[in-house]
C-alpha cells in the first residue's frame, strides 16, 4: 500500500507568499565532516526562526537508532528534546525571505519523505532546492576549501569545473530528494565541501564558511557570517598550534599540500590547454587514489 506524502506534514495556513523563495535542505543524521553543515545552520540561526511546515516526525524518525535526550530531576523527569523535523522562514541581510529544512534524516520512507518535499516545493511555488554536504577527503586546511556542485540541470551551475568521474558513494535522504526533484522536473542543487581528514571529527567553519559562499552566490542571497568568520579565525590559530606541536601532523599536511597544488597546477595547465580530461578519466584517477588510500601510500 502506497501511503500519500500529503499527509506526512502540516503547512501552516498563515504563512506569507513564498513563490520564488529558495529552500535549503539541512539535515542532522548524514556525514558532516567538520560540522560544516551543523555550524552553516546554526550560523542562520534557523532553530530560532519561525516554522511554516512540520513533518509527523513519529513516522520517520527510529527512537531507538537515535534515541532523544530526557531530563530527569531528583525525582521526576523534567524536559524532553522532542526530535523535529520543519521548514523554517529566514530573511537573509536583504530581507529577502529562504526557507530552511531542518531536523533529523529521516530513518525510513524515504521515498515518500522524497514525494513530499516535492509536493512542498510545488504548493509554495518555491524556486530551487539547495542541499548541503561535508565529507572528509585528502585536502588540507591551509588551502582554500574546494567545492563540488551537482544539480538536476547542468543550467543551473554551468560555469562550475566539475572535477569528480562517475562514482558510488552512500545515499543519504538528501540525496534522494535532489534526484527525484529532477526527474519531477524542478530545480535541485546540490553543494559539499571535502574536509581535511585530520579535522573530521572536529568544528572546522572554514568549510561552512565556503558552503554558505557558493550558496549566497547561487541563490542570490547575502547572508551574515560575520561570527563564522572570527569562529574560523581562532579556529586557523588551534590548528596552527596543534600542528606546530606534531611532527606527524606536520607530514602529513606538507604531503596533502603538495599533492592539491600539483592538482591544481594540472587543472590549471588543462584548462589554459582546453584539454580538460574526460568524466572517465577522472574516475579511473580518483580509483586509483582510493586503491592507494586503501593500502596506506
């Protein structure tokens, strides 16, 4: 039995016209290397701002993969995260209104969640779908943060270089959304930014800082990231610190920086060339690095 997207969410009837306005996808759940995601959201402050659509998050959310957090208090409980997942209404420095999609991946009905974004996009009339990634990949933090763009039509992102062949990777529900979006016929993008491996597991907001960037750049918005911007200073200085104090760290970065200028430099040489290598070639290229990741070289 099919079950109808229409009823895994409520709009709010009170809600401005929103025709044009642009939808970020921001979800908890998927890689987030460096918390560039969760440090873009709460960069715009999105939990703060007001809800004009919520999912019935009891039919997509597992309790007990996530289970949220209780509050008890000497005798009795106290508090409770109930787990949300909803779009928000923000209004960037001007004024312009954007939605955000916030909350928890769902764990299960993808598909319909999938059907259900688009039938959000299509009742509000909404102009694009934009969503973020962050994922860890040999890339060091004393370079400029590259960015991967996708989308549904190459229109939307054509002065992008892509630099990435055809490969398999992970689905995450925001994936799907972006893919099926395309096949409806609306417009879907797609943003992430690799991260140092080293900085995975740690706050890195250069990366969010880029991410924000080529959103605001593609979607014609300005938003303010003038705390990111001094969280990425200090946060260059820790780095700077804790690299001074390793000789293994510091190996290892001279080794990634290395290999992303001789990347660079190849690029740069291709594209001054107008010999770009073919989708193929860069995905033969990119096996033969994660087969040499693999054995440790």
């Amino acid at each position: 039995m099919t079950l109808d997207p229409e009823e895994l969410f409520d709009l709010d009837a009170d809600r401005p016209d929103l025709s044009g306005a642009v939808l970020l996808h921001l979800l908890d759940g998927f890689v987030d290397a460096g918390t560039a995601v969760g440090l873009a959201r709460s960069t715009l402050q999105v939990d703060d701002a007001p809800v004009v659509a919520r999912f019935d998050v009891d039919q997509l959310y597992d309790y007990r993969a996530r289970r949220p957090v209780m509050r008890f208090d000497v005798d009795h409980w106290s508090g409770y995260e109930t787990p949300q997942l909803a779009v928000h209404l923000l209004h960037d420095n001007d004024d312009t209104p954007y939605l955000v999609l916030a909350g928890p991946e769902p764990d299960g009905q993808w598909e319909r969640y999938a059907a259900a974004v688009a039938l959000l996009v299509e009742r509000l009339e909404l102009r694009i779908v934009i969503g973020l990634d962050a994922f860890p990949m040999s890339v060091p933090h004393s370079r400029p943060t590259p960015i991967i763009v996708h989308g549904s039509r190459r229109e939307l992102f054509a002065d992008y270089r892509a630099w990435l062949g055809q490969i398999m990777v992970p689905a995450s529900a925001g994936h799907l959304v972006e893919y099926r979006l395309g096949a409806a016929g609306f417009d879907a993008l797609g943003i992430a930014a690799p991260i140092p491996p080293y900085l995975a597991q740690a706050e890195f907001p250069a990366a969010a800082l880029a991410l924000l960037r080529e959103v605001g750049a593609r979607a014609g918005l300005r938003f303010d990231t003038t705390s990111l911007e001094d969280a990425d200073q200090v946060n260059r200085e820790a780095i700077k610190r804790e690299v001074a104090g390793s000789e293994e760290l510091q190996t290892l970065v001279a080794a990634l920086e290395q290999q992303y200028d001789a990347a660079a430099a190849a690029a740069q040489s291709a594209l001054d060339d107008g010999d770009l290598p073919s989708a193929d070639e860069l995905g033969a290229e990119l096996e033969r690095f994660l087969a040499n990741e693999s054995r440790g070289d």
